[in-house]
C-alpha cells in the first residue's frame, strides 16, 4: 500500500521497480538502493534515520551532518516564537 501524500513521480517509481532518472529533481539523490528518491528513502524507512544513514544517502560524512544538526538546532532555539 503506498501512501496517499507520496508525489505522483515517486509512486511511479515505486510501483514500476525503477530508479529516478530525474537529476534535476530537488528530491533526487545518488543512492541508488532508495531509487534516487529521498521521498522513497523516507518512505521505504519509516521517516527515521540516524546521522550516519543520512550522510551516506547524501554523500557526506556523519560529522558534518551532525555539524548541520547542531547549527539547525542553535537556530531554532533562537527563533522569536519559541521566546515569547
């Protein structure tokens, strides 16, 4: 059963068993045992990865994605609606 709020491209490649050949897709991603999907990744998971998973999925290293991590979460601590 595929989830109603998957796009219409990723239900296409799910159901026909092929990888994205879409490279300019802002969803495409070189890892071909997600099909090039992330929204397939993100499906096919669950919606959980830890940081390692995800730095092999876009190509970077565990530290770095847990660089961004932290930076995104300085961020978020900042924001003026969680200060009020």
């Amino acid at each position: 059963m595929i989830k109603d709020g998957l796009q219409h491209c990723a239900r296409n490649c799910i159901l026909n068993k092929k990888q994205c050949k879409e490279t300019n897709c802002r969803k495409w991603i070189d890892y071909p045992d997600d099909q090039n999907c992330c929204l397939i990744s993100i499906y096919t998971n669950g919606g959980g990865f830890t940081l390692r998973e995800v730095g092999e999925r876009i190509g970077v290293s565990f530290a770095r994605i847990k660089q961004i991590e932290t930076q995104a979460l300085k961020k978020i601590k900042r924001h003026p609606l969680l200060n009020e």
